[in-house]
C-alpha cells in the first residue's frame, strides 16, 4: 500500500539528472523567492486593471470613494477572470526556472507525451465525481439546500470561468508537484517530498475569507492526494485536471464558495442551511468540512492502493570494499 515511498517513479529518476539540485533548506528559500517573483508579476496585470478602472471613474466625474467600490464591485467578474488568467505566469515562470537553473527537462516535471489526452479526460471526471461526492454527503446530511438553476444567460462567462480554472489548476500543479515536491524527491526521501508540498500548499491558502483549522487541513490532504496521484501517475495532467474541475465544479457548477470566495456565476445554487457546518465547512466553503475530509480520504487510500506507472525500486548506494 505504502510502496509509492519506497520506489521512484521515473519523472523523479529523470529529475536527478538536473545540473542543480539544491539541499533542502536552500531548495525551500528558492522557492519562497519564486513564489514572491510569481506574486509580483501576476499582480501586475491586476493593478493596471484596477488603475484604468480608477481612472476611467475620475474622468466620469465620480471620484467619492463608494463610486469607485461600486465600479469595483460592478467588475468583479472581469477581475475574478483575470486572477485566474494571470495564473499563467506562475506555470511560465516555474517552467523557465525549472529548465534554466535547475536544468530539468520538461518530462522530469511531469509533462509526458505517454497518454497525455486519456489522462487528462480522466482528471476530469474523477475531479467532478469526488466533488460531487462531497456535495452529495453535505446535502444528505441536511446541512446544504439546493436553490435551482441560476445560470440564465450567462454560458460564455460559464465557459470562459471554466478556461480560467483549466489555467488556474495547471499552474498550482506545476509549480507544487512538477517544480517542488519532485526537486525535493531527487535529492531526498518522497515521503518528505509529499509532506512538505502538502503543508505549503495549505498555507498560501492560509489569508483565504473562512479559513478554519478543519480547512486548512482539507488543504494538506488534498496536496498529498495530488502528489501521490502525480506520482503513481508520473504525470502532471491527470492531477492539474481534476484540480481545475474541481475548483470550477464546486464554484461554477454548484455555486459554491471556493476557499472562501464566491464565484460570479454559476449554473446551480447550492446554500448552507445555517446548519451543520462542520460539514459543509461553513463560510469558507465545503473544502473547510467534514464532507470534503471523508471523500479526500478515501481519495488518498485508493490513489495508494493503484499500482503506479513504471515505478522501480530506489536503489540505495553500495559501499565499496575497503
């Protein structure tokens, strides 16, 4: 069951070729450097975008302060799409450094030819049937009401939300299993690899709207669910798939809070009922309740029960005879 810690998939074997393989403490100030640079860039299209909004709003003659919360807020889809378009730069830029500093070729980051199209078809339904596991826990528990269908005319934001999350799920898959669980894993234990990516991926959610201690936790285990899929995979499309569906199922299929923030549009509507939200976690969202742990779990153990792909034991160096 626990054999994805005792052997090394070959992105990992491939990622031990890399020119520089920094130790582990100098590999996690590199990565707190990456991630600030992504930070920088990807806000960047963000404040143009609100500064033209400012400036537009002054040259309208509005320029008291609500006027320009309700422009804000009047754009909140169009900003909401740009934060996730933007993600981008974070797949970009953790790929340049991946393959010009560290040397890494692309296939050591999980971008594999092998069966690429199945297994990102196959990301998509699994990312919408766990989902729709949790909504389904949640509502049979009484603690989430359905509203209806809400979505009226607003299928191409639907679709265009949808490329947003495609966008959105590669990059954090990228750049948390492609970039730095597998450098970690070339050069120290996997077990180590997991834990580690798991615990930083539940802490850039940490100044989410909601955050909760069970939410925090729901958020480790999902990044030990994408590690251990990444690398009985070895691949990063199946896993980029089912987070990007997730994500837009849960906001823009049922209409629910996702890590804290609403979505603008949304084809059903899922709400609370006020009750019960250690189940379904409340304002935070599901992914902060009990419904997302069990079906997460279960995840885990059976991602852990499937045989990897072209796995082979980590050989441990022999000491020469004196």
């Amino acid at each position: 069951m626990f054999e994805v810690f005792k052997n090394c998939p070959p992105i990992v074997e491939e990622a031990k070729k890399a020119s520089f393989r920094p130790v582990f403490p100098l590999q996690l100030l590199i990565f707190i450097g990456v991630f600030f640079t992504i930070s920088v860039l990807q806000s960047i299209p963000l404040v143009v975008y609100g500064a033209f909004l400012g400036v537009r709003s002054v040259m309208q003659g509005d320029v008291q302060a609500s006027s320009l919360m309700t422009t804000m807020e009047s754009h909140q889809p169009a900003l909401v799409l740009l934060m996730l378009f933007s993600t981008g730069i974070m797949t970009i830029l953790t790929i340049v450094y991946c393959r010009f500093l560290e040397k890494r070729s692309l296939y050591s980051m999980g971008f594999t030819r092998e069966k690429m199209l199945r297994d990102y078809g196959l990301g998509l339904v699994l990312g919408f049937v766990m989902f729709g596991a949790c909504v389904l826990i949640a509502w049979a528990g009484g603690t989430l009401k359905y509203n209806g269908y809400i979505i009226g005319n607003g299928w191409l934001m639907l679709f265009a939300f949808f490329i947003g999350f495609v966008i959105q799920g590669m990059a954090e898959e990228v750049f948390l299993r492609g970039y730095l669980m597998i450098s970690i894993a070339s050069r120290n234990s996997i077990a180590l690899a997991v834990f580690v990516n798991s615990i930083l991926f539940a802490l850039l959610h940490i100044f989410n709207s909601g955050i909760s201690v069970l939410a925090v936790i729901n958020l480790a285990l999902f990044g030990v669910f994408a590690s251990l899929y990444t690398l009985k995979a070895n691949s990063i499309w199946g896993i980029s798939a089912i987070h990007s569906i997730w994500n837009f199922t849960q906001g823009n299929i049922f209409g629910i809070k996702v890590s804290g923030m609403d979505s603008p549009v949304s084809l059903f509507s899922f709400v609370p009922t006020g009750e019960g939200t250690l189940l379904n976690g409340g304002d935070f969202g599901l992914e902060g309740g009990l419904a997302v742990t069990i079906v997460l779990c279960i995840s885990i153990i059976a991602v852990l029960l499937v045989k990897g792909r072209g796995v082979q034991p980590i050989q441990e160096p022999v000491e020469e005879a004196a």
